[in-house]
C-alpha cells in the first residue's frame, strides 16, 4: 500500500485541504470529510496502469 498526500479544493467551502490516497487500488470511491467545514466529500480515485492517479472531487449531492 502506497498512501500519497494530496492537496484538493473543497467542493464546498473553497478551502485548500490535504487529503490522504491510496495509490495502490487501481479503482476506488469513498467520503471523506471536509477538515474546515466537515461536509461530506466524494473521492472518486482511479490510477491508470503506469500508476498516475486521476482523482475526481465531487460533492455529495453530485
């Protein structure tokens, strides 16, 4: 297991937060909470098979 830290925008409040991906499931989608306003974000992580990871920010209502 490789966890990389991410910088994202909150699809919410706009704030700049770091977030915690696991880079070695090629498909994955789970919440995780805004650490500023900790409203309910949607990951969407999907790593391609020379290991970029593509992530997708979405809100829960998306």
């Amino acid at each position: 297991m490789e966890l990389l830290n991410r910088n994202i925008i909150c699809p919410y409040c706009g704030e700049d937060i770091e977030i915690l991906v696991d880079n070695s499931i090629s498909e994955s989608d789970y919440y995780e909470d805004c650490s500023v306003c900790c409203r309910p974000i949607r990951v969407q992580v999907n790593v391609d098979h020379e290991g970029a990871c593509l992530l997708m920010i979405l809100r829960d209502d998306e």
